[in-house]
C-alpha cells in the first residue's frame, strides 16, 4: 500500500542510511498504511519548505512551513488502526527521512533492497 508520486531525488545524509529522499521540482508525495502513532522525519531542505500531512481515514491535516536545514518531527495522531497517511512536499528540495512509530508495522516490512529502485542522484555521473 506505499505509494510515491512525483519527482524524487537522493540526498546523502549518512545518519539516515545513507541516504533521504528530497522532492525534486513539482514537488513529491508519499502515501503508506500505518497503524497507530506515527511521526515523520522532514526538513525543509536548504531553501525551507511547507509539507502537508493528511490522514485519508480521519481527515485530519497540518500544512507546516519548515525553516532551512531544521530536522522536524511531525506527529499523525491516530488510534490503534490501520489508515492510509499522505505526506506530500509542496516545495521542491523538502526532505523526508523517514517515519517512526510506537507499534510494529508489518505492512512496512521491506522487500529485499535493490539499487535499480532509487531515483537518481542529481549531477553525478556514477550509477548506483
């Protein structure tokens, strides 16, 4: 049930391993099924940028503007259920990291990682 939509592009970030996802121009969106409490890791890039956060289920939204470079943490409340959350970057160069949880999340168990399944990384010239 996870799902990206638009332009992504890799930024190295080697405490988030090794790497984030920064929107690329148009912007970029994810959605994914979670249960419970959640929070996403974002920033705002170098420029700062605005995210929106809507829970599909309950209909809560959040259109937080981020200040350049700040790692934020921002919360979806939620109960114990599962729901679809959508996470868009409405700026390009807006960053997501990642997400965390209080419960496991077995519809996020990954597949095996495979190198052909990233975006590309602007203006290098190695192929991952």
């Amino acid at each position: 049930g996870t799902a990206w939509r638009g332009n992504l592009e890799l930024k190295w970030t080697q405490g988030f391993g090794p790497f984030a996802y920064r929107a690329g121009p148009g912007g970029a969106s994810l959605t994914v099924r979670i249960s419970g409490a959640s929070s996403f890791l974002v920033s705002g890039g170098d420029q700062g940028g605005q995210f929106e956060i809507e829970d599909l289920s309950s209909g809560y939204t959040c259109h937080p503007v981020l200040p350049a470079h700040d790692l934020v943490s921002l919360p979806v409340p939620a109960s114990v259920s599962y729901r679809d959350i959508r996470l868009t970057a409405l700026t390009p160069g807006a960053v997501f990291y990642g997400i965390r949880s209080r419960e496991p999340q077995p519809l996020l168990s990954a597949p095996t990682f495979t190198h052909d399944t990233l975006p590309p990384v602007p203006g290098s010239t190695t192929a991952l």
